[in-house]
C-alpha cells in the first residue's frame, strides 16, 4: 500500500477515548482507531462513506466542517 496521510477527527479530545482517523484516497477511504495507529483499518468505497457521513450529519443535527 502506498503511503497515506491520515486525519484525526474533528471531535477528538486530547483526552483519549473513541477517535478516528481517516486518509482520503481517490478509490478508497481508509478509517482507523487513532489509539491503534499501526492496527487494523476498515476501507471504503468513497460513495458508501459519503453516504454514511451524510447520515450522520442528518441524524445528528451536526455539519460536515471539520
């Protein structure tokens, strides 16, 4: 795999707990747990995330700026 460059949550703390890191790449959107950064990593199709940040945009009243 090629390198990526990955980007921590907007709603992460410093504090720990459930963060997110993602890295964007044209074919693949790559999502990681930001505590376990040389662990496992889920992949998705940039439409089906799109679709899922969407949502959750929706469901929670919230906005997609970082």
């Amino acid at each position: 795999m090629t390198h990526l460059t990955w980007f921590k949550s907007s709603y992460s703390g410093d504090e720990g707990g459930a963060c997110l890191e993602v890295s964007a790449h044209p074919a693949t959107v790559h999502v990681r747990d930001s505590k376990d950064p040389q662990g496992p990593h889920l992949d998705f199709p940039p439409g089906a995330w799109a679709a899922f940040t969407s949502f959750a945009v929706r469901a929670t009243g919230g906005t997609t700026t970082p």
